[in-house]
C-alpha cells in the first residue's frame, strides 16, 4: 500500500532514532537539518507499518520524498511532524529532498525495507 502525505505540524525538537513508539508502531526519527537527513539511512521491517517523527531544525523549509514507497512529507523550518504510513514493500529506496536545489545540496539518502 502506497500513501501520500504532505502535512505540517507545530514546533518541537526530536532527536534522530528508531524503535517502537507510544502506539506500538516501529518509530523511525529523522531530524533535516540545511542540507541533510540524520540518520541518511533509514532501516523498516516490511509489511508493517511505521510511525515517522520528523523534525526540521533547519533555517528553511524541507520535505523528505521516497518516489518508491509513495512518501512525501513537508515540514516547515522549527517545526515536526508525526504520522504513519506503510506497510511497504522489502527493498532500497532514495529519500530526497525536493523543495528546489536541495537534493543537488547534498540532502540524501536511503530508506531499506528488511524483509
């Protein structure tokens, strides 16, 4: 199942981590800083689905994007962002960056779905 989502939430700080969250889903943090994704690789089981935190403490606005998996999620600059999506399929897939110049900055990475 594919799911497309652009949402924008209030501000916050969340650290970069992945294990399971208050609603029991696996949890995968990611933090977007100018001009980059921490962790750059994110690990998911498959046919689950996950609970992304996403925090930008950038100056600017960022979004993360997974052409594969269906995934784009915006997030203004200081603030998070806290959904589910999935379950998704076993393989690699590029994270990116797609407000305009940022995935030519550098501002990559991968999402691995383990079987």
């Amino acid at each position: 199942m594919r799911m497309l989502i652009t949402l924008t939430v209030a501000a916050g700080i969340v650290a970069a981590a992945c294990g399971p969250s208050a609603s029991g889903l696996p949890e995968v943090r990611v933090v977007m800083t100018d001009f980059k994704f921490a962790p750059q690789r994110i690990e998911i089981p498959a046919g689950r689905k996950v609970e992304f935190k996403l925090t930008n403490n950038g100056r600017v606005e960022h979004d993360i994007t997974a052409e594969g998996v269906g995934l784009h999620a915006h997030v203004m600059s200081a603030e998070r962002l806290a959904f589910e999506s999935g379950p998704f399929t076993p393989g690699e897939y590029d994270i990116f960056c797609s407000v305009v110049g940022h995935r030519e900055a550098g501002m990559v990475g991968k999402i691995v779905v383990k079987p």
